[in-house]
C-alpha cells in the first residue's frame, strides 16, 4: 500500500507549488463548410496563439477579466473574429466556422500533420478504425492492412513488424504505457484488445526508427490519444459478435471531462463454423474510462483505468481436417475427451499530473499500477486416426475415412497460473527554447511476478508411447519392448517468483529550421535502461544499456509536396519477465538486452490525382540484430529459449498509396517486402518466425453515387506463408517450410438512416444524431488459411506429417451502429 500512495502524495506535493494566475481557457473546434474539423488552422491573440491538431481541436490560455481580440484565420477562408471577456479560470468553448473566401490566398502551411511526417510518424483516423470490417475490428485491424504490419490470425489482435515479434511492440494511451496478458496461447483466447476505438480520437503508428521519447522495444510504437469530450454524448455499436457502449460528458464549467466506454465480445460465430465441433463458452468484457479534471489554467489531473475479465470455456468433441492432394487425400480424424479452463482477469489504473509551469515549460508525472492474474487448467484426450480418404465422386461414402495408416493417441495437461504486478512512476519535461524543443524523462518500474507452469503431453502411436527424440530416452520400439515406466513425450515444471526493478530514462532535442530555402527537421536522443532481476533461488544480476537515436527530415521548396526523411540508431529491449523463462520453465536472470541498430530512408510525396488529395509513403530500413533470443511460435505463444544466442537482420521495402479513390472517402493500397534470418550459434542463417516475405493489402471505402447513404467498406489482405513452425524438441534447422499464403477479403455494407445531415425532428428516430446498419461478410471467397501445423508422429512408420490448423471460414454478420 506505501508504493500505491507514495506517487499520489508526490503528484499533490508537485501541484501545490502552482500559482493561481489571472487567466482563462478558450478551446473548441474549427470547421468549414462542410462541418470537416481544420487541421492546423490559426488562433491568433495578443501576438500569440496556437493551431489546431489534427482533429482541428485547440486550447488556448487568454487573459481573464479583460477584452481579448481573437482571430480564427486558414488558408483560403474568411477569418473569423470574436472578442472574449472571461473570468479568472473559467473554461469557455467557442467552435468557429470557417468558409471560403472570394480570394484564395497561395502558401505553403507547415501543420502538425507534416511535424508527423518529418518524425516518420503515420496517422490514422479513427473513423476509419471504427467503420472498416474485421474478425478483430479496431485499430490493430486497421495496422494489419499498412505494408511492414503483419498479422496472419484473425481472431488475434497480436501483430509483428518488419521481421520482429509480437513482444516487439510499444503501445501508449495518452502517454501511458499498457501491458497484454502473459499466458494467451491462442487467438481465439484473446478476446479484446486494450484500446478501445469509441474512445480514440488520435492514432499515431510508427513502424522503426522512432525517438528516444518512446521506450526500449525492437519494433513499432503504437501511440493513442483517447478522445476528450466538448458535450454530452453516447454510442451503440452490436452485432452478432458482441457490443460496445460509450459515454461521455462535460461539466457545466468544463474543468471535469470523461468518457466511459463497455464492451462484450464472443467468438462463438467465429469457433462454431471451425472444423473442430466444441462446446465454446466465451465471456470477453471490458469496462474502461478517462476522466480529467482542471484545477486551474496551470495544472490538471487525469485518470486512465480499466478492468477486463475474460473467461475461456473450451470443450472440444471431434475434429477432422483433411489436407493433402487430389491424387492422394489424407484425413485426421480426433476425438476428444475433456476440457479446457481459462482465465484472464487484468486490472490496470493510471494517475497523470500535467503543470504548466510557465510558457516554455511543461512538466507531468505519471505513476500507474497493473495487476494481472492469469489461469490455464486443461486436460485434454485426443484420440486419433489418420488414414486414406474416399475420393471416389460417386460412392456414398465419398470423404469418409476407409483405410488407418496409424492410430494413437494424445493427452495433454496444464496447470499454469500467473500473478503480475507492475507499478510506474514517471516523470517528464518539455522545455521550449527559442526554435528548441528539449524532452526529458525518467521512469521507475517494479515488476512483481508469481508463475506457476505445470504442463506435460504424453504421446502414444500405434500402442507404443513416444519418448521425447533425446539420447537419455532412446528405444528400438516397436521392434523390441520398452520396459521403463512411460515417459511423458514434454514436461514442464517450475515455480518462479522473480522481481525486477528498471530505472530508465531519456533525453532529446528537436529543432525546425531552414537550410537555405528548404525546411529542415532535427532530432537526436539517447535512452538509457538499468534493470536488476531478483528473486527467490535467483542470483541477482544487473544490466545496463544506452540506446542514442537521431532523425532528420527535409522538405524542399519546390512545386512537388516532397519530403525526405532519414532516422535510426541503436534499440535495445530489456527482458521482459517471458523473455526470461526458458523452455523449460526456468528463469535465466543473465538473458541481455536483444540489440538492433535500425536505419530508416523514407519519403513522403503528396499530389493531386483526378483534382484529390493522394500521398506516396515509402520507405525503406535495414536491421542489424546482435544478442537475439530466438524463440518458437506457436499460434500467438512464444517460447524463447532465453540464451542470446544468434544473431540476425532484417530488410525491405513499404510502400502505401492513400487518398480519396472515391470523393469524400479515404482508401489506400500497400506493398511491403521483407526478408529476416537468425543465425544460431554460428550453424548458418535460417528464416526467422516472422520472414513474411511479401505483403500486399487493401482498404477500400465507396458508396453508390445514385444512393450515397449505401456505403461499403473493403479490406483485402495477400501474405505469403511464414515458416511453418517445428514440433517440440525439434531442431528448426531441419524445419524450414511455409505455411501457405495467407489470404482474406473482409466486406462491409452499411445504410445510413441518420447522421449530421439527415437529423429527422419527429418520430422514434429524433434521440439520434447517427444510425446505421449494415451486413459484413468474413473471408468471402471461402479462403482455407492455416496459422500452424499439428505434428503426428507413427511409431510404426516412422513418419511424421505435419498436419495444417486451419483458421476461420466464411462468416456473415449484422451490425447496427447509433450516436445520440
């Protein structure tokens, strides 16, 4: 309880320094015509002002008890003028709109947008997040369809990025660091993702080459802004896969603002039309909120909390995949006894104190706590056949399984329980120097975890068990008897119970400049990370590690939107607790930092296409990846085997052309090509989990001219096949296969009842600001995507094949989605 309390007695301590000063805040939304939000429109004032961000939001401090000019001013738009007499605090809220001018007026604007653009930053919008179709509908879907993103599970919200594993990954909400669950194995176990799109309002992605403001991970930096509300509102989104409801609210003085959103989510549809029949029981929720409270013009105070409990009930009966040619067909048939139990309740609550302390210096402190507790209780008989199909297109028994090559059997059991807590105490800094910008920061992390992994799998074929391939268990059967007690083919037993404190840290400088005629971005940083891991029955060990990161960005003078941009340096990923833990269970405080020195080319190119706006992304990167932990994947479950010892790169390509296909909408088309290998312990390089060698993806948005209420949303994916996996004790220099390409088209439909434009004054429909329903159709074309392959070994014939795990089939949906 002391470690909870000493960070809010800190924040209190930290905001009672503030000085009441005689001002007032002006904030609000600028529009044109088209009620369309105006990014990076002007707010001039007394010599002074802002712009807007990317939503056309802004915030700005005046004088109170005084008359205040105030000018609202964009490129080819009336200004508008208002003049403004507050009192000390109060929190007014004034939306301006702006509309054309007779006279348009030629200049270049520098906006946040291209501030993003120069820190290789892309932004998506949350619309779109919410519209587009999915088995896992929300932002992770939307990143899945940019090249250099890949994902090949549907039921996942896990993704990998230009070679790197899912672990690889950064996610921020507000600034505030977020944590999956440790245990998940599978996608269809997952339930929900963290963000929850009805809150989003900013969506910044960054695939490599990041700042030293974002942590130490190898990969990608997911960044959320979650939406800040001006008025009452509410939101209803169901389907058949579940619902999600969102509140939000301002008080009377606008100093108190929070939103509220639920959400239930179920499988059932996707899990019932697999070729496994179970009984499934799922139960995925999830309560979140942001609140914010303004004390004065000075200092605020938000909360980030959320609790999730997802309950997996998985009680499989019989299965029977068939695979193999047309010439020669093959059928697994199993039947199954028993069940599967699993839990995953997380609780997560964030505190963040933002202090003006004068106009060039902004100061927060942010401490959060998560808690996690995990269960994976399973006892599962798989007793199989494998054997030759009837192909014969007349026979009555065509498909049936006529002739066994080999029989046996399986049973696997777990008992795996986890309880994490890891508590957060940050403090940064923003000073603004004449056209400097300096960022600092320093971060306390205590990582608390109790881990429990008792799990074996007893393999027989035939009638004969099967001893794991290692020499302390060699036999000659099924020639000559084994009469030792049988073994189970994997065993897994450890207790852990491991701390780990990191401190971390970082500073950077920024600066915006001109060379010449051309405008010139700058950015260098250094991260620095120490960590000890402790722990009963472990010899303490400490590390640390400096990680220096630079960009610099140019966007030329000329007729041509270019800009160009080269960023890298060296990243490094500190273990995290699964990191640690070898395949066998136990915890290995040596493992170092994975280290990867990352260099990024890119260039932005904007243009007009059919009188629209088109932008050209392109980038290309190279990774050079020293003291590797390679690892397994199986599913969504990674299995490392906490050594360091490999080495490995990775290269390619990302190309995203994006912009208004259809007038009014937003659709793009991407390509990313990749290769990634390791080489472990010097035996020569392989392919790497991840080696997704070519990436091509769609999102389409258009609606029928003649209708243009009747929407319809496209999400189109082509991945070639990973690696294939190996069964376990297996050496993955023996096994280099691919699965088979990945293939999927998601469309959506959708009929607009009511929106902004369409608002009816009588009836049942008046409480409605938006209603919309609509059809999605999953995997359309009926594609059979496999995520890994079952390895059955036959005692008798010495083979073992390797048997695909097919992913979902074609699904039809309903969803209806309303605002009020």
């Amino acid at each position: 309880m002391k470690t909870t309390i000493l960070p809010f007695l800190l924040l209190l301590l930290f905001t009672s320094t503030a000085l009441i000063a005689q001002q007032a805040t002006l904030r609000g939304i600028v529009f044109d015509e088209a009620n369309n939000p105006l990014p990076g429109a002007n707010i001039l004032v007394n010599g002074g002002g802002t712009q807007t961000n990317i939503n056309g939001f802004y915030l700005l401090e005046i004088p109170a008890n005084q008359d205040v000019k105030v000018t609202y001013s964009y490129v080819g738009q009336k200004n508008v003028v208002i003049t403004v007499n507050l009192d000390e605090n109060e929190d007014f809220e004034f939306n301006p709109v702006l509309k054309t001018d007779i006279e348009q007026i030629e200049a270049v604007i520098i906006t946040g947008r291209e501030n993003k653009r120069a820190e290789g930053v892309l932004s998506l919008t949350p619309e779109t997040i919410r519209k587009i179709p999915g088995a896992n509908a929300g932002v992770e879907n939307l990143l899945k369809s940019l090249p250099g993103v890949s994902g090949n599970n549907e039921l996942s919200t896990q993704y990998a990025v230009r070679g790197g594993n899912y672990d690889e990954n950064l996610v921020y909400v507000n600034e505030i660091e977020v944590y999956r669950p440790f245990l998940i194995r599978s996608g269809q176990q997952e339930g929900l993702s963290f963000v929850n799109s009805d809150l989003t309002a900013n969506v910044d992605f960054s695939a490599g080459g990041f700042q030293a403001k974002y942590g130490d991970k190898l990969s990608s930096v997911l960044d959320i802004t979650y939406r800040r509300p001006t008025n009452f509102g509410a939101s209803l989104d169901m389907s058949l896969l579940g619902a999600s409801a969102a509140v939000e609210g301002l008080s009377k003085d606008g100093r108190l603002s929070g939103i509220v959103g639920l959400r239930y989510r179920d499988n059932s549809l996707f899990v019932d039309a697999k070729q496994t029949e179970t009984n499934y029981r799922p139960t995925f929720a999830d309560a979140q909120t942001y609140l914010t409270y303004k004390f004065n013009n000075k200092f605020e105070l938000g909360f980030l909390g959320n609790v999730s409990i997802n309950n997996y009930s998985y009680e499989p009966q019989t299965r029977q995949t068939n695979f193999g040619t047309l010439a020669d067909p093959i059928a697994l048939l199993v039947f199954y006894e028993g069940q599967e139990e699993d839990r995953y309740d997380t609780y997560f609550g964030a505190l963040k104190g933002t202090y003006v302390v004068s106009d060039t210096f902004t100061a927060k402190l942010i401490t959060s706590l998560y808690h996690t507790q995990e269960q994976e209780y399973f006892d599962i008989l798989a007793q199989y056949r494998l054997g030759q199909v009837n192909s014969d297109i007349g026979s009555e028994d065509l498909g049936e399984v006529e002739f066994s090559e080999g029989i046996g059997s399986q049973l696997t059991h777990a008992r795996n329980n986890l309880d994490a807590l890891i508590l957060n105490v940050e403090h940064k800094g923003n000073i603004e120097i004449n056209d400097n910008s300096f960022e600092y920061g320093i971060k306390y992390t205590r990582e608390d975890i109790r881990d429990r992994v008792q799990e074996y799998e007893v393999i027989d074929s035939a009638g004969f068990s099967i001893n794991p391939p290692l020499p302390d268990f060699a036999t000659n059967q099924p020639y000559d008897p084994d009469t030792t007690p049988i073994t189970p083919f994997t065993n897994i037993r450890a207790t852990n119970d491991v701390q780990i404190n990191r401190i971390s840290g970082y500073a950077q400088w920024s600066r915006r400049t001109e060379w010449g005629t051309n405008d010139v971005w700058l950015n260098a940083g250094v991260r620095a990370h120490n960590w000890t891991v402790s722990g009963k029955n472990i010899e303490s060990t400490t590390q640390t590690v400096f990680s220096p990161r630079a960009q610099i960005a140019i966007k030329p003078k000329w007729e041509m939107d270019m800009l160009f941009r080269l960023s890298g340096g060296v990243y490094h990923q500190p273990p995290f607790y699964r990191e640690l833990r070898d395949s066998t269970g136990a915890v290995r405080p040596e493992v170092k930092a994975q280290q990867s020195v990352h260099i990024v080319i890119g260039n932005d190119y904007s243009f007009d296409l059919w009188e629209r706006p088109f932008t050209l992304n392109s980038e290309i990167y190279y990774k050079n990846l020293t003291d590797v932990n390679p690892y397994t994947l199986e599913n969504v479950r990674i299995r490392y085997r906490a050594r360091n010892n490999a080495v490995a790169y990775a290269y390619g390509l990302d190309l995203r052309l994006a912009g208004e296909f259809v007038p009014g909408t937003e659709s793009w088309v991407s390509f990313g090509y990749l290769k990634t290998k390791e080489n472990i312990e010097d035996r020569g390089y392989i392919f790497r989990p991840t080696d997704q060698r070519l990436k091509f993806g769609v999102l389409f948005q258009d609606y029928v001219k003649v209708i243009p209420d009747l929407k319809m949303y496209l999400n189109l994916t082509y991945n070639t096949g990973l690696p294939g996996g190996s069964p376990s004790y297996a050496d993955p220099y023996d096994f280099q296969t691919r699965l088979p390409d990945y293939k999927r088209a998601d469309l959506g439909v959708s009929y607009v009842i009511v929106d902004e434009n369409k608002l009816r004054d009588n009836g049942f429909l008046k409480p409605f600001k938006e209603l919309t329903i609509g059809a999605e159709i999953f995997n359309i074309f009926d594609v059979r995507n496999s995520i890994t392959n079952t390895f059955v070994r036959d005692v008798y014939t010495k083979v073992q094949y390797s048997i695909p795990n097919f992913l979902t089939p074609r699904i039809f949906n309903v969803r209806a989605t309303m605002k009020f």
